[in-house]
C-alpha cells in the first residue's frame, strides 16, 4: 500500500488485546520476502494504514532490534506488541510470527523425509537446491554493500573468510575476534567502524498515531531495576527448567538435550540475520553432531526460504530431521519425535530474543537518540559477509559436485544457479517467484537426465 497524500488529523482509536491478536496472527501467515520484506509489512500496515505507532517510534525501536542477536523482525513484531499491551502482547506478537512457520516446517519436512525419494519430490529438490545456492551468495553481497564502506572492513570480511575456509575456525571464535576488534579499535580508529545510516529517518507523516512522538512512555515500558530482575530471572528460570527437564528424561548427551545447548549458543550468535549463523548451525548439526547431512542442510534452507516467518526457522527442520533420525521417542513414532526436537529447537532458538525486547525495551524507551556502542557490531557485521561467501561455495561444492570433485560436474544445476543469480541481481525478482520457476526448472530436467 502506498504512501498517504493527505494525513489523518484524528488519532485513532485504542486498540484491543483481540484486534491486534488478529493482526499478529495474520502477520505470521504472510511474512514473506525475509527481514526486509517484513519490517515492510509490519511498517505499511502499523505506521501508515492503522497508524498504531510514529514512524519515529518505529525506527527507534527497530534499530535496537538491528543491534541484537536474533531475528530482527521477529523481535521488532515483539518490541511492538509489547509496546501495545504489555508481556502478554510482546509474548503473543512474538509467538504468532513464528508458530505459522513452524507447523508448515513440520509438515513439509515429514513429506520431505517420507516421500523424498519420490522421483516428483527430487526433480523439485533438484532445481531448488542452486536456486539456494544463489540466494546465499546475494545475500553477501546485499550485507557487503551495507556493511564494507572501507578498506579495513574488506580486510575483516576476507579474514574471516580465510579463518572459516582454510583454517575451519568455529563461527564464535570469528564473532568474537570480530567483536574485540570493533570494540578497541574504534578508541584508535572511530570513523573506521561508524554504523552508517542505520535505517533511515522518518521522511513522512502519516497523521497522529496512537503512540507518536510526543507520546508518554506507557507504565509498564518505564524501567525499573526490580522489573529487569524479574524478566532476567523468569527468562534464565525458563531455560534452565526446560534444559534441565530434558536431562533429566533424556541425559545430558541425549539428542534433545544437546539440541537444546547447541541452539542457545547459536541464538546468541545470529548477528547478520540467518545467513551469518547457518555456517555454526552446519559445523554443529552436521559436522560435530551429524543430526543431518549437509546435503539435507541445503534441502532446509529451501524449504525455509518458501515458508512466512524468520528464515532461521531452518532450524526448526534441522530439528526435525534430527529427531526423526535419532529416533529420540522411539522408532515407532518417528514424526513425533521429529516435530518434539523441532519444537525444542525453535523454544531454545527464541527464548533469548523475547528476554532481550522485554528486558531492554524499557531502556530503549527511555532515550530516544542513537543506541551507542555499535562499533563491535559494524565489524561483526563485516565479518559475516566473508562468513556468508564461504557459506556458499559450500552450497556450491554440494550442489554441482554432489558425489563430490571426484565425480561428475552437474550441469543443469549449474544452469539454474546461474539464471537465479541473473534473476536476483539483475531483475531483482522476489524469491516466492524465483524459487517456483528454478523447483519446475528442476522438474522439467530431472525428468530428461541427458540434459543434467
């Protein structure tokens, strides 16, 4: 929906728990297109069509949500909903922008390990596999034109991608020597490692809005040290209890108790959005913990690419797939041990970006100027560019050599990464699109294998 010409003069009216419950829900159905594509929606549908907050405010909040470890969308769907109608709103917002995502995941992922040999299914597979391989490749270069604004920061992107590819470092180890570097060298070098631009300024008004510039802080968003405490506390509680519940029924090395150690940490190292913590969640679930091939990694991130919600839910799949195989409640109920380990991994993977909002909303809202200290993150920003290239040389490697160097060079697939990277760069067409012509591309060749 386009840009009003003539601004409401009016505020609109309170809204209800229930109004925005069905928003929220209906959000998560239709979120589409990745973070960009989102925060879009959410900006097209809360600031100019229902007015229910400034632009002003929007941004505001949105750039504390691109600070954060997490699924900035998701978190900013919390921030406001939280802004809206206290815990219970952030809970709800936040929650149905990732549950539609997560009951298609199950489902698409129990038809891909029942009936993926299906010669339908792998033609599919087939062509959405370097379609895949595309995407993460335009994914570093859309980072790298917004991160890598001088020649130091192409130096921490090519180390990072030395680190990873030649040296196989752990992703927290480059998060972490990334992070110490922005940190003391902006003391030394501040223009080096400014954030620049963040997202923008407000440009347009579209009449009053229910919580607008001038707008008091609500009650429950002012901060209190005892409230801190309490999310802090309910937030560890919660995470312990459940950690703890699984090592109890399933011991410490069990499948779902690892799960759930392993996507804390990556939840807490997904700065750069999806894409930057996939390399981790590969060198766990596939290298160290061998939940899923990484032949069936590449086949995840497809499939997440198709689904509304957060692209990180490709966890949810590695989840899936991983309890499926480990057969954690038995071999007799396979899907439902794979939609329990999904469930677990999605739980661990979210938790913390519901404690960040409702722990550090307050503070955000107490101060309505630039968020400070953001040199630690323009260098790990620029480090996941080199983490995300070495991403998808990987996907490469997989894809068109897929009995490895050793064997036959895929042409076809080949072909279709080529024409989705013209697709993207050149023609900038949407992924939803894109994704269904390279599936019938891949149909159509799996079913004349002289052309492959």
């Amino acid at each position: 929906m386009g840009r009003v010409t003539t601004a409401p003069q009016t505020r609109p009216a309170p809204v209800g728990f229930a109004e925005a419950l069905r928003f929220w829900l209906q959000l998560g159905f239709i979120s589409f297109g990745g973070p960009a594509g989102q925060i879009a929606i959410m900006h097209t549908e809360l600031v100019e069509r229902r007015r229910w907050i400034s632009e002003q405010r929007f941004l505001h909040a949105l750039n504390y949500c691109m600070l954060l470890p997490g699924p900035e969308a998701q978190q900013l769907a919390t921030y406001l909903g939280w802004l809206l109608h206290r815990t219970w709103g952030g809970i709800v917002a936040g929650a149905l922008f990732v549950l539609p995502s997560l009951f298609i995941l199950v489902g698409l992922s129990w038809v891909y390990l029942r009936f993926g040999h299906l010669p339908v299914v792998a033609g599919l597979f087939y062509g959405l596999k370097p379609a895949v391989t595309a995407l993460v490749l335009h994914a570093a270069h859309r980072i790298g034109t917004r991160a890598l604004r001088n020649r130091w920061m192409w130096a921490l992107a090519a180390a990072s991608f030395l680190a990873l590819f030649a040296f196989d470092t752990p992703f927290p180890a480059i998060v972490l020597a990334a992070g110490l570097i922005g940190h003391f060298g902006a003391r030394r070098w501040p223009q080096v490692f400014t954030l620049g631009g963040g997202q923008g300024s407000a440009k347009a008004s579209y009449g009053p809005a229910l919580i607008d510039d001038d707008t008091p802080t609500p009650a429950h968003a002012r901060f209190s040290r005892r409230r801190l405490a309490q999310v802090l506390g309910i937030g560890l509680g919660l995470w312990l209890a459940a950690l703890g519940l699984l090592t109890i029924q399933y011991g410490w090395q069990g499948a779902l108790t690892q799960m759930g150690w392993f996507f804390t940490k990556a939840a807490l190292l997904t700065f750069g959005g999806a894409y930057a913590v996939l390399p981790y969640v590969y060198q766990g679930a596939v290298e160290q913990y061998q939940w899923l091939s990484g032949g069936q990694m590449v086949d995840g991130l497809a499939l997440g690419e198709t689904t509304p919600g957060p692209l990180i839910m490709v966890v949810a799949f590695v989840g899936f797939v991983g309890g499926w195989g480990q057969q954690v409640l038995g071999p007799e109920a396979l899907f439902l041990g794979g939609a329990l380990a999904a469930a677990v991994v999605t739980f661990f993977t979210f938790l913390p970006s519901f404690v960040f909002i409702l722990a550090g909303g307050p503070l955000v809202e107490a101060t309505h100027g630039r968020l400070g200290f953001t040199a630690p993150l323009s260098a790990i920003t620029a480090a996941v560019v080199g983490v995300i290239l070495n991403l998808a040389l990987f996907f490469a490697w997989h894809v068109f050599w897929p009995q490895g160097f050793a064997g036959r060079f895929d042409l076809g697939a080949c072909a279709i990464a080529l024409a989705t990277g013209v697709a993207l760069f050149r023609f900038k067409l949407g992924v939803l699109p894109l994704l269904a012509g390279c599936a019938g591309a891949g149909l159509l060749l799996s079913s004349l294998p002289g052309l492959r």
